[in-house]
C-alpha cells in the first residue's frame, strides 16, 4: 500500500513527534509553520515557513501534500475550511471550529449527556453578578487560551479587576472540589473502529503540566466512565485521528470533562515508551487510513515535562536504560516553555 505525504500545521513539540512517528512507518511529513524557528524543522521530511493567511504559501503546502492535519486548534476555520476544499482536512475543521470555543464544546457535551461543572456564556461585569451563584469559579475566554492563559480565578466579586477585557466573549466556570486530574486519549479509525488508551493521571503546577503517569489511581467505575465518555465524544463527532479528553475528579468521585483536545496531547507523550503504538503513530495511522494496529500497554509509565531551564540539568546527561529523555530542540529557553520530557518506564 502506497504511503500519503502528511501536511501538518503547526511546528511546535506535537508537530515534532508527529512527524518523527510518521518516519517510523515510512510516512513523509511537510510542516507549515509560522514560527521561522519551529522545532519540527528539525524533524520534518520538508518544512515551509509562512502566515497561515498568505495564500501563496498554503497553495505551496497544499501542492506538496495529500492530506492535512493539525498539532494544535487555534487555526482560524476559514483557513482550514478553504484547504480542506482542496485537500481532506482531518480532524474535519467543523470539529475543530466547535472545540475551539469553550462554550459551543460544552454545550455539545450536555447534549450527549456527559457531566461538565456549572457553566455560563459572560458578555459583561453585570452578568458576573447576576450569576453570583457561580463563584468561586473560574472566568475564561471562550477562544485561545491555554496552560492558564486567558483565566482568571474569583474566589468572589471582589476579584473581579480592570484587566479583563470584555470585548471577548467569556464561560464562567463554577469551581469542584477537585480531587485529581486525568485524561483519556482514544484514536478513531471510523465507525466504532478505536484505539483506546487507559486513564492517565495528571499533576499541574501553575496550571501547566508537570508531570503524568499510568496506571491512574482511581476506581473501577471512573476508569470505565471516563473511557466510555471518551468514545462517546470521538462517535458523536465522527473523529478521524487521536483526540484528548480532560476530566475532574471530585472529593465524591464525580467525574467531569474539562476539555477536549481535537489533537494528540502532552499527557500522552508517555504512550511512546509505554505502549507498542504510541498516540501519534495511530493519528498518523488513522488519518492516513493505514492499518489499525491493536494497541497494548507494554510498560507503566511516567512523564515529566521539563520546563523552561529544566532542560539545562538533562542536556548531555547519561539515562538509565529505563529513562528516556526527549530534546524538542527549541530555539530559545523561555520560562514556562516546555522545552523537552523524560519518560521513566517501570521494566
């Protein structure tokens, strides 16, 4: 079976590992990018530098390629929609555009009857008030945004401050009990065609990842919601590729979901050592529509991302044969970068 040239947008530490997969099955991959100094540079077959709105650079990139995927979602839809026209976008960017807004996503997800936290659309400081109820909670922009950015935290009104811009639209959030974070990373081939992988704990610091780990401690019954929770989603967008699903876990053990992400995820970053497939050879796999590959946990695992001068202390040192050290290469260190990870295998 001939192999597709894969289109990536975007060249940040996904693009990088999505490409460095894609190689391992003899998939070429060319990455567009608007950052001259993207890291997947390093590990594309061909990489074309431009704004994802110049048209002469994405009839460039559409020319090289048969298909197109994406590493992250802030692409505006236009965009992909105009490319996609020309050649298949997957995830499809109708996905893409509902995921991007926080509030069109968990309206979706109450309609399929999966448990978020208390919620509202935010236009204005008056509509904080009015929905007193809500705090403590957690004001963020229904668009962009991400490890903490674009939130805020009200523990009551007189939190709220002259910084927030409201000529964005907001979600106000109402805040759990949390107990633990986890997420579920599910590859779907097609119609009730999965790879699903198990339940990974998550642990944050400053509201970016620190470190990840399976098995997740958590019961049975969470383990088996949040997996079916996940298929549901990825059924019910009719999901081409790895996606991620974000949950809460309560002090009563309820679950809930935070976020999807129409992407693979720092969180499964582990399942390249861990796992016979990892999640970014079965997005190659899916999108591509290359064999599906039963996929098995060989090793428990953990990851920890290494930020900013983090990496400082890992360049050049020796690993156990049990320590995987990955380098993303990235041009400058900047505090709360992730600049690389280390994944340590349980042998």
């Amino acid at each position: 079976m001939s192999r597709p040239t894969l289109g990536i947008i975007g060249g940040g530490q996904l693009g990088s590992l999505l490409s460095d997969a894609a190689k391992k099955i003899h998939v070429k991959t060319v990455i567009l990018s608007d950052d001259i100094n993207a890291p997947a540079k390093n590990f594309t077959d061909k990489f074309i530098y431009g704004s994802y709105g110049d048209q002469n650079v994405i009839s460039e990139f559409i020319n090289l390629v048969d298909l197109v995927t994406y590493e992250f979602e802030n692409i505006p839809y236009d965009i992909l929609k105009k490319i996609d026209e020309q050649k298949t976008v997957l995830p499809k960017p109708e996905i893409n555009k509902l995921i991007q807004n926080r509030l069109t996503e968990k309206d979706f997800l109450n309609k399929n009857d999966i448990r978020t936290t208390r919620y509202v659309s935010i236009k204005d400081i008056e509509d904080i008030k009015i929905n007193e109820k809500l705090i403590p909670g957690l004001l963020k922009t229904c668009t962009l945004g991400y490890d903490g950015k674009g939130q805020y935290k009200l523990n009551n009104l007189n939190d709220l401050n002259n910084n927030i811009d409201f000529t964005k639209e907001y979600i106000l959030e109402k805040l759990i009990n949390l107990k633990k974070e986890i997420s579920v990373i599910v590859t779907r081939f097609g119609h009730q065609k999965y790879e699903l992988y198990e339940p990974i704990e998550n642990f944050h610091e400053d509201q970016i990842l620190k470190y990840s780990k399976i098995p997740a401690d958590i019961s049975d019954a969470i383990n088996k919601k949040s997996k079916e929770w996940a298929t549901i989603i990825a059924e019910e967008l009719e999901y081409i590729g790895t996606l991620c699903v974000e949950f809460f876990i309560d002090k009563n053990d309820n679950l809930y979901v935070n976020e999807v992400a129409p992407r693979v995820h720092n969180s499964g970053h582990l399942t390249i050592n861990s796992h016979n497939i990892s999640q970014f050879e079965n997005h190659i796999r899916a999108v591509c529509g290359l064999e599906k590959i039963e996929t098995k946990k060989i090793y428990n695992a953990k990851m920890i991302n290494l930020i900013g001068e983090d990496i400082s202390n890992y360049k050049g040192k020796n690993f156990k044969d049990n320590e995987f050290f990955f380098d993303y290469l990235k041009a400058e260190i900047k505090n709360k970068r992730k600049m690389g990870h280390l994944t340590i295998i349980e042998k």
